[in-house]
C-alpha cells in the first residue's frame, strides 16, 4: 500500500487502470469556500486534470480516457449549482461534454475500453426526473430502458452490458441491483443476499461477474459477487 497524499483536502480515489488512479479531491479556498478538483496520479505525480473547477473523475480505460463530471461556467439562466453539471469525456488533454437526455445535467459514472461512457441525467427543465444513459462517439447520448422506473446505472463492461441500480417508480423509491445485458430492453433484477437490504452494484468485468455491497442482517456492511449463472 502507498500513501497517494490528499492534496490539501479530502481525496476520493475513484479507479484505476495500469496503475494509473483518478478521483477528486476537496481543496479548501480563501473564505472557507471549497471546490472539488478530479486529479489524476501517474507514475507517483497527481496532476489536476485540465477541466472546470468544482469536477470529479469517476472512471479511466486502458487507453487512458477518462469519463467525469464538472460543473459548467454558464449558469443558462439556471442557478449555479448541481443541476448545471455535465458529465465529460477527457482524452489526451481534450474535454468533451456529453449533454443531456434534455433536461438540465448529466453526470457520468463508468466507462469501457471502447469509450462508451454510463451515467444519469436530468429529463426536463426542473432536474428531478432522470433517467439512465449510454454514450458512444458514433450514436452520442441514449437513453437506456427502464420499463417506466428509473435507471441508475454505475458501471457498463466491453461487450456492452451495464449494471447498476433500478427502481419502479420513475420519482424513486426502493433500488434494486440490476443487470442490462441489452439496453433497449428492462433490466434484470438481481437477486439480493439472503436477508440483506441497500443492496448497491459498483462494477462488472468482462466475464460477467458483478461486484456491489449490501447490508447484511446483522446491520453490517458486507461485499457483494455476481457470477452469471452456469448454462444448461
């Protein structure tokens, strides 16, 4: 283990790929005021990633893409808060932002070696309706299926198949570990451990197994693993 410093702040590691880790970290401004900064560790050396301050790396791939959100400079009429996110794309020093499903942020949460990036975003002008996402260079933002729920999805492998959390009920409610292994159709509910309850899915390989955390019923944290069932 080796100590990745925490940048005068708080440091959230949040990936890591080849040995290279990305995150964010809370850096602590004249005034009291705080902003969030994602960073990026090579070879022992953080450096800030040239984005908008107030930005968070969630997810870096073996060609060294990084998938992120940060806050915008322009506010379009809106407050400046959360709700002017956006998730980004970052490779070889360039920032592409990624849109909306038409509402008023994004954020991104995963991202495969292809560059197909996973998040949520805002559905219309309020922010409080959203919905889960799939984005690629060729076909840009889609929406994913959610059979009138809500997807959240946190992680999507190389052969496309994405994990994460649903819930029936579009304004909320009780989350459910999920599995989309094709994105126009509903996802499949996983099942969750014997007795345990906050069942959450973190990420998903390429052979299918999924990792997530649940509450035990003795009230305790415990990791989770998926493996796909065997055929026949």
């Amino acid at each position: 283990m080796r100590d990745l410093g925490n940048f005068g702040g708080l440091t959230f590691p949040k990936d890591v790929s080849q040995g290279v880790v990305v995150g964010e970290y809370i850096a602590y401004e004249p005034g009291n005021t705080r902003r969030t900064q994602a960073f990026v560790v090579r070879n022992g050396v953080k450096t800030d990633l040239d984005v908008i301050a107030g930005s968070g790396a969630s997810d870096i791939n073996r060609a060294g893409q990084i998938a992120g959100t940060h806050r915008r400079t322009d506010t379009v009429g809106l407050p400046a808060d959360q709700q002017t996110q956006r998730a980004f794309l970052w490779e070889n020093g360039t920032v592409t932002e990624l849109g909306t499903l038409g509402g008023i942020w994004s954020q991104a949460t995963g991202l495969n070696n292809h560059g197909h990036v996973v998040g949520q975003s805002a559905l219309g002008t309020d922010g409080v309706l959203q919905a889960g996402f799939v984005w690629s260079r060729e076909s840009g933002m889609r929406r994913i299926a959610d059979g009138g729920g809500q997807a959240r999805p946190t992680a999507v492998n190389d052969h496309g198949v994405i994990v994460g959390t649903h819930t029936c009920d579009p304004a909320g409610g009780t989350a459910h570990p999920a599995v989309w292994t094709d994105q126009a159709q509903a996802p499949v509910r996983l099942p969750d451990p014997a007795g345990a309850s906050a069942t959450a899915v973190n990420a998903i390989n390429g052979k299918g197994e999924i990792a997530g955390t649940a509450i035990s019923p003795d009230g305790e944290w415990h990791a989770v693993l998926w493996r796909p069932a065997a055929a026949g």
